[in-house]
C-alpha cells in the first residue's frame, strides 16, 4: 500500500446529510439488509408501489448505518436475480451483529408455506409455485445459520395473490402464520390470511409507517413495531393490521440509536473539567406557533433539510442534489400559497431554488424566511457566503449567519460555525470554542458533530491526542449511519491507531462508507488496492 491513507479532515455540507438519525448509541454494530421491491410481473398486472418502497426502505436503512446488499434496493427481480441477491446477502453476513431481510411484491401460500414471487414468475401448478416461488423457510434459514444476533424479517408482501385460480394453494389470499427462530422478528403489513392495501399515495401504508418509525431516536423493536401498527391502523381506518411473530431476542436494539442525552451548558473537557457550551434546543420553534412542527406537506417531503430542527423529527429530509425540482417548485408554491405565515415553505423553496442553480433566488428565499426568524434558513445564508453561491465568499459574512442560527438553537450551524473556528476562516482560530460547538451539536446527537469532535482528539487539535476519545465518538456516529464516520474508524483500524492494526475490519468499514457514496471511503480502498 502506497502512503498513508487520508483521513477526512472535514465534513462538507452534501457529505454530513448522509449521517441520520437523532439519537446516540453505545456501540458500533455491523448491520446488513437485503431490500428487494418487484413491481413489473410479466405474467399479472404489475403492482404500483413495491419498487418506491423498496426505495424508500433501503433509503432509510442506508441513514441508518445499514450496509444494504447491491448499495441499494434490488429491483424487480426474476429468479434467477434473486436466488444471487440472497447469495450476496449470506456472504454479507458473515461477522454481522443485525441481518434484515425485506421484501414488497407478490407472496402466496400453500400448505402453510410461504414463497415470494419472482417477477417472471408463472406458476400453473403447486409444483411450479414450489420451483419459481423463493420459500421463505429458506431464507430464515439462512440468516439463522449466519450466527448473527438479530435477525428481522420484514414482508409487505400480504398482497391479493394474483395466481389464486391457478392450482391448488390457498385461495384466501395474503401468506401464513410463521414460526419465528431464536433471534428472529418478522413482521408482517397484515395478519395472517388477510390482504394488505398498497396506498394511495406511492407507498403502501406498512412501508411509509415502518420508514418513519424506524428514525425514531429511542426505540426499541417492540415500541417500533408496535408503533407501526397503530399508524397502519389508523391510516387504513382498522382496515388493515399488522401482525408479528418473534422469538426472545437478547440485547436491545435500537434502528436510530439511543435517545440523546438533554443537552447541557455544561461539558467535559479532555482533562475533566467541565467548560460552557452552546445551548443546544432541539424544538426552537416550540415558542413560536406559527412555525408549525406539526405540519406535514409535499413541499417538507420533497425539499425538506435533513437536522432542520424547524420540522417535524419524523422527517428525514433530503440532500439538495436529489431534489426533484420540478416537483419541489410546484409542492413549495402550494404550500406558501396555503400557509403563508409558516416561514418553512420559504425556506423549503429557498432550496429548491439552490437546487435549481438560481442562487439570487435562493439568497432572496432564505433571507425572506430569516427575517420571519427561521434558524435554518440563516444558515443556509451562511453557506452561500461559505461557498461562494451567487455572492462573493466572504467568511467573516457566514460566520455572522451561523452564529445567529447556532444562537438560535441549530446543531448544524453549530458545526458550520466550530468549522471556521477551527480553521480561522472570518475569525480568529480557536480550537478551545470549535471543541465546545463540536460538542453541542454531538450532545444534539447530531453524527456529524461527533465526527469532526473524533478528528480533533484524533489529531490532537486543541485537546490531548486521544486515539481512543477518537473512537468513541466514531462508533457513536457508525451506529447513526454516518459514512464519514466509517471511513475514518475504518482508517484507525487500517493505522493500528488506539486499535490493533486489522485491514479486514478496515476494509469493510470502507466499503459500508462506500455503499452509501463517501468519496474519501472509495479513494481508501483504491489505496488498499495498491
């Protein structure tokens, strides 16, 4: 190998949306996923939304900290695709903590067994259903097998079965009741013999519940669940109710990690003493109703900011380079149109318009939403002066804008702000306040914070060099799905720094970053290649 490899000294501002969740973990686990969505049947009518949510599904588990098999979610596959997709899928698992399996399409049942459908799939007969079908048996056999810890199992694939009047398997619909083994979850969208709804709306009701929930810093596998149902329920009116079957699961688990601690004015510094810190106010907008967190529109769903504190948490937001603009522009318009008052749709739109290139725009959007007192939109302002968009660079300008947003509660501005501190960019260099911005936003349970906290004690930068400081506070970020983090735990162990040196672990942390697109991961593997 050539060199050392480069650590990332910086998270810039696309690469950090990628870390989700809200919450804090006490260790790093290796987790791995299968998402497979088949929509275009040949042989019946295609289905309308398995492939969005499968999407959406491996979306969610990628921010998550998921290594998903293929780097993302396994479309309309025929058998032949599939049977490979589960062959990747058990070399995955090797060393794994949590496998996930999920699968939205068409499922039969006969004789009490389940099968998933392949898209060229058409069974004439039981027995064709038995060689085209993907028996579910074989697959919690094969993650029971792999020696990981957990094991979930998640079907959306309750569907009306389409191959009813062909042969002699049930004609009731939906799939059967399944012993769950040791370890092992497996939700179903609806009870037993019953047929699942595929929305009305892109995704099924399981899915868009299931999604959601799973961001939810704090929770458990029973309170996830459990919350999925309700959701389902009240969204399909009682219509339509899912169903469960686990065997007792040692450990807890949580997908978003454990709840943040309350954020203090007080934090430890690296000697033991304890030094102030920002406030960090994770709802700025609870004193001021006409934000309205509670609102949920289009225009939050398709140009929402990842960490805006200023909507609902449930909300995972979305980087501005996968803003579907035509989209966005029109969802945003309604929403100002309809809730004039609410200075979130003009942030929303603000991006849409950085989106698009039109940086006047988007300056004139967020400045119109700060002066109706919106912390993220004084942020944004901030990185157009930061990133030269539209307007001169000018750091001294976007420190003054991140500090109003850091002032204002904002994890990210924080970060933004600790940033120039940290380099001196428009102020003078203090590592001292970068350190403590750094750990307000980490104690938000914001992963990226926790990164660039890990790169000061990794480098020694204003605290005693702490390769096992540097870490903790990796791992913290890894169990929220940040890839930066990854890429950087993966360099510890590629170094042997605070760690036994170990390149298998070293490449796989790279190739998890790698999956989820963090361009420093995929130059260090082209390192380990040399």
């Amino acid at each position: 190998m050539a060199g050392r490899i480069a650590i990332m000294s910086r998270l810039i501002f696309s690469a950090f949306l990628m870390c989700a969740g809200m919450g804090s973990a006490a260790h790093a686990e290796k987790r791995v996923a299968l998402v497979i969505g088949n929509s275009a049947y040949r042989a019946v009518p295609a289905l309308p939304n398995p492939t969005a949510d499968a999407r959406l599904m491996s979306d969610t588990l990628l921010s998550l900290g998921f290594f998903v098999v293929g780097g993302g979610a396994q479309l309309d596959l025929d058998k032949a695709g599939f049977d490979n997709a589960l062959q990747q899928f058990g070399q995955q698992l090797a060393g794994a903590d949590v496998a996930l399996f999920y699968y939205a399409g068409h499922g039969v049942e006969t004789h009490s067994l389940n099968y998933l459908v392949p898209v060229d799939a058409h069974p004439l007969d039981e027995g064709d259903i038995f060689a085209q079908g993907i028996g579910t048996t074989g697959i919690l056999d094969q993650m029971e097998k792999s020696g990981t810890k957990i094991n979930l199992v998640l079907l959306d694939a309750c569907r009306d079965d389409p191959f009813r009047d062909q042969g002699p398997h049930s004609k009731a619909g939906g799939l059967a009741q399944m012993q769950a083994p040791p370890g092992t979850l497996i939700s179903f969208a609806t009870q037993p013999r019953s047929v699942s709804l595929d929305g009305v709306d892109g995704h099924s009701p399981y899915t868009k519940a299931l999604a959601e929930t799973m961001q939810r810093p704090g929770y458990g596998l029973f309170k996830t669940f459990n919350e999925v149902g309700l959701e389902v329920q009240k969204a399909t009116s009682g219509s339509q109710l899912p169903w469960l079957s686990s065997s007792p699961i040692s450990g807890n688990f949580y997908f978003a990690g454990k709840p943040a601690p309350a954020a203090s004015t007080q934090a430890a510094g690296p000697s033991g003493t304890t030094a102030p810190i920002v406030e960090a106010r994770l709802s700025p907008s609870d004193d001021n109703p006409s934000l309205r967190r509670d609102l949920i529109t289009d225009c939050d769903r398709l140009a929402g900011m990842p960490y805006d504190t200023g909507h609902a948490p449930s909300l995972p937001g979305i980087e501005v380079d996968k803003i579907d603009i035509a989209a966005a522009t029109k969802a945003c318009n309604d929403a100002i149109a309809q809730y004039p008052d609410v200075a979130r749709f003009t942030f929303e739109a603000g991006r849409v318009a950085g989106a698009r290139k039109d940086f006047a725009e988007a300056r004139r959007l967020f400045e119109k939403a700060a002066d109706a007192g919106y912390a993220m939109a004084m942020h944004n302002i901030g990185i157009l002066y930061e990133g030269s968009d539209g307007v001169p660079k000018n750091y001294a300008e976007a420190v003054r804008w991140y500090s109003k947003a850091a002032a204002a509660g904002e994890p990210i501005a924080m970060i933004d702000l600790g940033w120039q501190y940290e380099h001196g960019h428009g102020v003078t260099r203090d590592l001292v306040e970068a350190r403590r911005l750094y750990e307000a936003a980490a104690n938000a349970g914001v992963p990226a914070g926790m990164n660039d906290l890990g790169l000061l004690y990794y480098a020694g930068k204003g605290v005693p060099r702490d390769y096992a400081q540097a870490r903790k506070l990796f791992e913290q970020g890894v169990a929220l799905g940040c890839a930066a983090c990854m890429t950087n735990l993966g360099i510890l162990y590629n170094d042997g720094d605070g760690v036994p040196r170990d390149l298998k672990t070293a490449r796989q942390w790279f190739e998890k970053a790698a999956a989820l697109g963090n361009p420093e991961a995929k130059q260090n593997l082209r390192g380990m290649r040399k």
